[in-house]
C-alpha cells in the first residue's frame, strides 16, 4: 500500500463541495500515479486559497476508462476534467482541520517544491504525516474486523517500532511489505482464491499478544508480525490465555490432513 498527495486547484473544482455532498468521486488518474492500486491513501492538497491537506481518501477502483459519478456540478473549468483519460474512484475516509497539514508544515517536513502534480510519500514527509493522520486511520480500522486492531483497542497501548514507525497502520504496512499476503500457517491467498477483490487483504498477527503484555514494547514488523488469513488467525486466539504458536497450528492442520487421508 502507497501514500499518495494530489493536487486540487480549487478554481477549476469545486472539491469542497463535491465532498459536501458526495462519499466517492472520481479522480483523474495522471501517468505518475500509473502503479497506483485500490487500498492506497491518497491526501488532496488544496491551492489557495487553503494551501494545505483537506481530506484523506482510499482508492477504491484504479484505471476507470470513464467515470461513473456525477459530479459535474463541481467542475469550475471543465477543460481540465472533460475526456482527460483514465480516472480513479475515490473514497472520502476523512475532512482533516486545514491547520493540520499546511504547505508551510509539509515544508519543514521533507517536501521539496511546489505540490504541482500527483507524487508518492515518502521518508521524512511519509513518517511525518503518518504522526498527523494516524489517529483518523486508527479510529477507522476499529471499525474493520482485524484481530490485530481489536488487540490494540483491548491492551490500551500504543506500540513502536524502533523511532520512526510508531503506529498499528504503518506496522502493517511494513509487515506486508516483508511477508507479502499469504497465509505463513495454510498457504491461503485472498487474490489467488478470490480474484481482485482479494487483493492485499489479509490479517496481520502479533507473534507476542498485544493484550497479554500491557506495556509499551517495540515491535518489528520482520520478526514480530506475520500474515495470517481469518481462519488462522481465529484458531492461533481460539485460547486467548494461551495462543497457539504458527508451528503448533501448522501441526494440527497437518495431522488433520493424515487422518483424513488414512479414512
């Protein structure tokens, strides 16, 4: 999953009015955001007047040929959004306070130049507005039905990695990174089985139980976390005073495959 901003110019549309009043627009998707994909956060950057990061979106459809919401209502100078190419749907995930994220912020921050097109975040500025919008994340992934999420809300701690990484939403993002998406206990693979709509979802498991230790901790997404698809990762808690090691369930599926092919 990639960070994304995006430009707005406010005098060509109307996008504080469009979210007004619409969940989802779509987006014109520009040659730089080619490797975009759907789950990827996008923040809209408003010119001036605002000059500053307004909402946080996620991509939910790349590479649209033609878009399929009405916003027209929005469009101030049509010439930039009329049979422009392909587009992206956007989700509204939060309006930001417009003093959060300004220009003169993201600058001390580790942004370089004008916010003139479409870029990927990262370093500095990635772990700089990771700081500032992860409690909006978080609060959104307490809706979502991940185990390591609800681990979080019921050890009332907050967990690290090292310095920089501090936060539940990058520590998955990181532990994707370097486990990818398949099951490390039954092999299981969401977009294998279930096409696109599958694709990098998948529940991140703490090694250590976040619940079991109510302390601060550092965590390493390399050896503290791993991807484990629902199943898995429901039987490993099945026992929350005593959770299953990955070669203990490993061992169960496997003898449950002996008995079954002995009958």
């Amino acid at each position: 999953m990639k960070y994304w901003i995006i430009p707005c110019n406010v005098k060509s549309y109307d996008v504080v009015g469009a979210f007004n009043e619409l969940s989802e627009i779509d987006w014109k998707q520009s040659r730089n955001m080619k490797s975009a994909m759907t789950e990827d956060i996008v923040l809209i950057y408003l010119s001036r007047p605002y000059s500053c990061v307004k909402y946080i979106c996620k991509i939910r459809e790349v590479n649209k040929r033609n878009p399929t919401i009405d916003d027209t209502d929005y469009i101030l100078n049509g010439d930039n959004y009329v049979n422009y190419g392909n587009y992206m749907q956007l989700e509204l995930l939060e309006s930001i306070d417009e003093s959060l994220l300004t220009f003169e912020n993201l600058k001390l921050n580790g942004l370089k130049g004008n916010i003139q097109g479409p870029r990927s975040l990262k370093d500095n500025l990635l772990w700089f507005i990771h700081e500032r919008i992860d409690p909006f994340l978080i609060n959104m992934d307490k809706n979502e039905s991940e185990l390591e999420n609800t681990e979080y809300k019921e050890g009332k701690i907050q967990v690290k990695y090292g310095i920089k990484f501090e936060r539940n939403h990058y520590l998955r993002q990181k532990a994707i990174e370097i486990h990818g998406t398949t099951c490390k206990v039954c092999g299981f693979n969401f977009e294998k089985v279930y096409g696109s709509i599958g694709k990098n979802f998948i529940e991140i498991h703490h090694i250590r139980p976040m619940y079991s230790i109510r302390r601060e901790i550092s965590v390493d997404p390399e050896t503290d976390l791993v991807p484990l698809c629902s199943n898995c990762h429901k039987m490993i808690h099945r026992k929350k005073a005593k959770p299953m090691t990955l070669e203990e369930l490993k061992n169960k599926i496997l003898i449950k495959g002996d008995n079954n092919e002995s009958n």
